[in-house]
C-alpha cells in the first residue's frame, strides 16, 4: 500500500507512512504527532556537555569578544584614534623643523643645492607625520588598555586581580544566560520572525530527505523544520531547529538531491553546536553588541547627515571595535564551520547535490556588500573555494561548471534612443 500524501510504501503491520501519516485503505485516518524534538543533538551525552563544546568551539572569537567588551578595548581605540593625530600633528612639525635645517644646510651645495633643500623640507615633514602618527596611534592604545588597571595596581595588586577575575567570571555567566535562554526561545523567535511549520505535503516531500540525512550522518535524533516563505534560496541552522527558505525548494524544482545536501550540511551544524558557538559569542559581547545595535538603529532611523556624523563622530571606537575586530575574527571561525559543514554532506554521500547548489550561487550566502566584508567579514567562504574544497580525488572539474547556469546568459539588447 501506498501513503496517499507522499506516495511511499507504508508499513503493513502498523500502517505508519516515513512521512508521519495512518494509512488503512490507502486513505488517511489520523496524523501522527510529531516526536518530541531534542534539545541537543544526540551525539552528546547530555545538555551541558553540548553547551560546554559550543562555548569552545571558537575560542579566538570568545576571547575577542571577551577582551573588548570587559577589558576597556573601545576606550583604548579612541585613545589611540587621539593619539595618531597628536602624534601625526607633532611630526610633522618637528620634522618639517629639522627638515628645515638641513635645507638651509643644503643650500650649499652648488647647481641642486635648492632641489635638494626643498626635498629635505618636504619629505622631513611626512617622514615625522607617519612616524608621528604610528608611535601616537600605539602609545595611545596603550595608555587606555593599561592605564585604569594601572591606577588599581597602584593602590592594591589582590583588588586588581579580584576585579580582573569578577569581570572574567560575569561576562561567562552573562553570556552563558543569553545562549541558554535564546535556546529555550528559539522556536517562539522564529515564529515571531515569520517562519511557519512545514505543511502537510512540504512534510511529504522532506521528512524521507531528513531521515535519510540522519540515518547516513548517524543521528538517532533530529531538529524540528520551520519553513520560511523568503524566495531568496537559503537555509540555516538553528540550535534546535533547521529553517528552509521557500526560495530554496523553488530554485531547484523541489529536487532531492541539492536539497538532501543542504539538509545534510545544515544538520552538521546543528551537530558540531556552531550555532551556540555563535550564540555565546554574541553574549560575550552583550554590552557593546547592545550599544552597536542601538547606534546602527538611529543611524537607519534617522538619515539626516548631520544626525549621522554626529553619531559617528561620537561612537566612532564602539564601532571599530565592533566592525573591525570582533566581526573579522567570529567571520573567521564562522568560515572554518562552513568548510567542515560541507564535509559532512559529502560523508553523507551527497557531493553531487552540494556542487549543484554551490556551482548555481557564485556568490556566497551571508550577502557580503563591499571588499571587506567579502574578504575579512564574510561568515561563509568563497563558494569556488568551497567547490575546491571537495573536490573527489582523481576526478576532473572543469570549467565551465556542468551544474552552473548555462552560459552565456541571454542579453536583451536596447537602444536608449527613442525612434519614430
């Protein structure tokens, strides 16, 4: 007998179809509830031991995030930022001064005598500049990492450890609360977010995909699907859940295998906690993350240039600190995921669905907007060098690309002019 809503076999004896439908007759009697989802997956022993790795998982981001959230990292970056034009001011002047003297020195020389000088004059006022702004811009920093803890030290060397050891503990304890509690919340974020659960046919068409995923990855459980009726082609792991993009299913026709292999490489993050990693990041950074979310929302909110450079000129280190610090280095260890989440689709035998899927988007999935976002920000790799990655050994890939678009693209010709 054949279920009626996914046309696979059901089982004889109890009438259950893989796709969690009662079957008598060829018609359905009763959904089946779905199982009660894990709240970690099943290759741990338990929660905290989940937890504890995802906390680990990253820990060049963690301890980032750590340093310029507790440890004063803004306040020295603007110190710095002083410091450079302090100190690019004074060298220039002190070198265009003894640029100076050793023009007036040059003018003895006979017929490049006034050449000379006027290059001596010039080049000793950059010279000081850069160095000026480099020895201003270090000694800066410097002076806001070191100077509050140096004026504790003064006083009591056991009241600055104290302090160093009480904000350790705090930022671990607040982060650990954020990652728990957006654990706990997740599926009611999502919905809030606009994602659904999957419908009864959309549960057709993936449940045999993701039992098939699991048993070939190994996983006796697996997260609960959401749906999101977004039409850009994408997918994304949660900590307890996996959410698809309708855009996804509609770019590849509702195929199996492109699908199995997104599946496979979402699950391997949902597996390996890099998701918590993220989480607990985040909440390491809690209250500069905070700070930077309500600056990004003013500056959205309010576009009036003036409103604009005042809130730069006055937030500019929290967001260095933000853009250019923790960001590059949580992208960094988000990359490293992505490449070891494409090795799990390929253990699980799906290398053919991962090159369709890589080789139809030329452009990676974090939507990256200018050179360095795409080179030192982005949270996924390069997909060409995610097609290299896993590449079968002995095997020919050339380009172009069988499973990219074909090329080239058809090109509508037209004229700007308007005819008679």
């Amino acid at each position: 007998m054949l279920c009626s809503g996914c046309g696979n076999p059901v089982d004889a004896a109890s009438g259950q179809c893989v796709c969690g439908q009662v079957m008598a007759a060829d018609r359905v009697i009763l959904p089946v509830p779905q199982p009660r989802q894990p709240l970690h997956p099943p290759s741990f022993p338990n929660f905290a031991a989940w937890l504890y790795t995802g906390m680990l998982r990253d820990r060049k981001g963690a301890l980032t995030a750590l340093l310029c959230s507790w440890f004063n990292v803004p306040i020295a970056i603007g110190f710095g930022g002083l410091g450079v034009i302090a100190g690019a001011v004074t060298g220039y002047l002190g070198g265009a001064i003894q640029g100076s003297d050793l023009a007036n020195s040059a003018d003895a020389v006979p017929v490049l005598g006034t050449a000379l000088g006027s290059a001596l004059l010039q080049s000793g006022g950059i010279v000081g500049l850069l160095f000026g702004a480099l020895a201003g811009g270090l000694g800066g920093l410097l002076l806001g990492v070191l100077l509050p803890w140096a004026a504790m030290l003064s006083n009591d060397l056991g009241t600055a450890v104290g302090i160093f050891l009480g904000q350790v503990i705090v930022a671990v304890v607040v982060a650990t609360l954020y990652t728990v509690v957006h654990i706990w919340a997740e599926g009611l974020l999502y919905r809030i977010g606009g994602r659904r659960q999957p419908s009864r046919r959309e549960m057709a068409l993936l449940q045999p995909i993701l039992a098939d995923c699991a048993q070939r990855l190994q996983l006796p459980g697996l997260p609960a699907v959401l749906i999101d009726d977004d039409r850009s082609p994408n997918a994304f792991a949660g900590t307890r859940h996996i959410i698809i993009n309708q855009g996804l299913l509609d770019e590849f026709d509702y195929q199996t295998e492109p699908i199995a292999a997104v599946l496979c490489h979402e699950l391997t993050h949902w597996r390996n906690a890099d998701t918590v990693s993220a989480l607990f990041i985040r909440g390491l950074a809690l209250p500069i993350y905070l700070a930077y979310s309500v600056v990004s929302f003013l500056l959205e909110r309010f576009r009036h240039p003036v409103i604009g450079f005042a809130l730069t000129l006055t937030c500019w280190p929290l967001l260095v600190t933000i853009r250019y610090v923790i960001m590059p280095m949580q992208a960094a260890g988000s990359r490293v995921a992505e490449y070891q989440a494409d090795q799990g689709a390929v253990y699980a035998g799906h290398l053919t669905g991962l090159r369709q899927v890589l080789s139809r988007f030329r452009r990676t999935f974090d939507g990256s907007r200018n050179g360095w976002e795409n080179s030192v920000c982005a949270t996924h790799p390069p997909n060409e060098l995610r097609l290299e990655r896993v590449e079968a050994p002995g095997v020919t890939y050339p380009l172009p690309d069988p499973d990219a678009p074909a090329r080239p693209l058809p090109v509508a010709m037209a004229s700007s002019l308007v005819r008679d």
